[in-house]
C-alpha cells in the first residue's frame, strides 16, 4: 500500500505504526480485520473500505494535558457523543498517567478510531 504522507502530515504527528491489516468485512462504523481484529470508527464508512483493502493502524499516547486541551476544544465545538469517550480516556490517564488512542490510514485517508481490539 503506498500512501502519500504529504496530503495527511498534520494528521499522522505524533501516531507510530502498530498494526497492518487485510479487511475481511464492513458493516457501518465496524471493520472486522484477517486475524479477527475490530476497527470502530466514528462514522460510517461503509462505503469508504472494502474487503480486501489494506488498512493501517496507528497509536499515539497522550497525557493527560492533551485529553484535557482536547476536551475543551471539543465541548466548544458541541460534539456531545465524542465528549462520553474523552471523559473515559481521560479517566484511564488519571489512573494510569496516559491514555493510548488509536487511528487508522486507509487510501490516503486518516481515520480517528473510536475502539481497536486485536
């Protein structure tokens, strides 16, 4: 899979790889990688990723600062739903000092996930 870095820098700083996979189905908002992981996105990209695509998931670790700076911005832009998931990100840093989040590149297209279970 070749992937034109330049069109999504601002996007990938700060991810590293973590895994590549083969897509095996997609249903709404779900993909369902070759060795059984679970792509969930925030939106439905059904129509986006097909069977047989390539996709590649990306990590990044952020502190608490971040999930904080992030929610801010989030609740001034009034996006309810996505506000439940960094309330429950930023509980796992308090716990735990960071939170892991996951992305994924597909196409030339950066995607924020919202699960990924390998």
């Amino acid at each position: 899979m070749l992937i034109d870095t330049d069109l999504i820098f601002d996007e990938i700083q700060g991810y590293e790889f973590y895994h590549k996979c083969e897509v095996k189905a997609v249903i709404d908002d779900k993909v369902k990688g070759e060795d059984g992981e679970i792509l969930e996105f925030y939106e439905n990209i059904e129509y986006l990723i097909e069977e047989f695509d390539e996709v590649i998931v990306l990590r990044k670790k952020l502190t608490l600062m971040e999930l904080e700076d992030f929610r801010d911005y989030i609740e001034k832009k009034g996006d309810i739903e996505i506000l439940k998931t960094i309330d429950k990100q930023i509980e796992e840093a308090k716990l735990a000092g960071a939170c892991i989040t996951f992305a994924c590149l597909h196409n030339d297209s950066f995607y924020d996930l919202h699960v990924f279970r390998d």
